[in-house]
C-alpha cells in the first residue's frame, strides 16, 4: 500500500533541513539540500536497522516498493 505518487517526489522541494516522505511500511523519501534518497526502516533481532536503497531518480518509487516488499 503506498501512499506517495510519483508527482509528489518530483514536486519535493529541496530545503536546508532534511525531511521525509513516507510511503508505508517503512519506506520513505530522505529530502536533502541536493538530493533525494530511498530509505527503508526495519527491525532485524529486536533492533531498528536503517538500509539505504538509492537516489531518486534513479531508483524510481516502483523499484524502492519492490525492494520493500522483498525485506518483508
């Protein structure tokens, strides 16, 4: 279930301070001042892991959703 669209990203703007997008289930949006990156958030033996999953565009929301749906 994912709740972004793909114009959502694109419309994203870039700002001074880091925030996020979520999509569910762990997957989210990391903003930058110069870039956007896939990030997805999990636990793994009781503790939260932190996996980077590549720079928008060029993992693009439908890859970032299939490497969610194969951590789970």
């Amino acid at each position: 279930m994912g709740l972004l669209t793909d114009r959502q990203i694109q419309s994203a703007s870039h700002r001074s301070t880091d925030y996020f997008l979520s999509d569910g289930e762990g997957l989210y949006l990391r903003v930058r001042a110069t870039r956007k990156m896939w990030m997805l958030r999990y636990k793994q033996d009781g503790r939260e892991v932190r996996l980077g999953l590549g720079r928008y565009p060029f993992v693009s929301l439908a890859v970032a959703r299939v490497c969610r749906s194969l951590a789970h």
